[in-house]
C-alpha cells in the first residue's frame, strides 16, 4: 500500500510534519510513497515529498528498492552494490542519461 504525504499551503502542517510521517510510515510498513519533482505539486497547489525523501527513508531504515527498480538503477550505474546512488560525478554516463530524459541534455 502507498500514500501521497502531502499537505495543502493552508493547513497548519510543514515538512518537518512530512518528515515525520514519512520516517513513521516507513518504520510502520508502507511500500510506496509519491515522489513530485521539488516537492511541490503546482498542478494541485500542494506540498509533498520530493524524490530524495524516498532516498532518505530506504537509507535511515535499512530498506533497498523494488527488485525490478534496483536492477534498472543499477543497469544504468545509478546505484552502488551496497544500496546506496551512487553520485552523478562518478558516473558520467547516468548523468547525461538523466539529462537527456529530463530535456536538458
């Protein structure tokens, strides 16, 4: 099961309110949770969590990626055999690839 940790810009609710659910969820179980580029949703006019959260929690709780997800990351030099990315600047070929399906290439 997956969830959107988000919040809408009136709510009394910020990231470290994010963070914590996000870290709680995590240790509760949750498989999936919704990823937006910067963390803010400007088509819905929310804040969610970014694609480094994901990271952040698979690092601090000990956790690796989906089997078929890990494969492609590794595929394409994005992650080390010990479950960590690996950085862009050690892996020249991932870095224009990310460029290139971003538009930015």
């Amino acid at each position: 099961m997956g969830v959107d940790i988000c919040y809408t810009n009136h709510a009394a609710a910020d990231g470290d309110d994010m963070d914590s659910l996000l870290t709680l969820l995590g240790v509760a179980g949750v498989n999936f949770i919704m990823g937006v580029p910067g963390g803010d949703d400007i088509a819905l006019g929310y804040q969610s969590t970014s694609f480094h959260d994901a990271l952040y929690a698979r690092e601090v709780l000990g956790l690796r990626p989906a089997p078929e997800f890990e494969a492609w990351l590794q595929g394409v030099g994005l992650l080390g055999d010990d479950g960590l990315m690996t950085p862009l600047s050690a892996s020249p070929a991932a870095g224009r690839m990310l460029a290139d399906m971003s538009g930015h290439g």
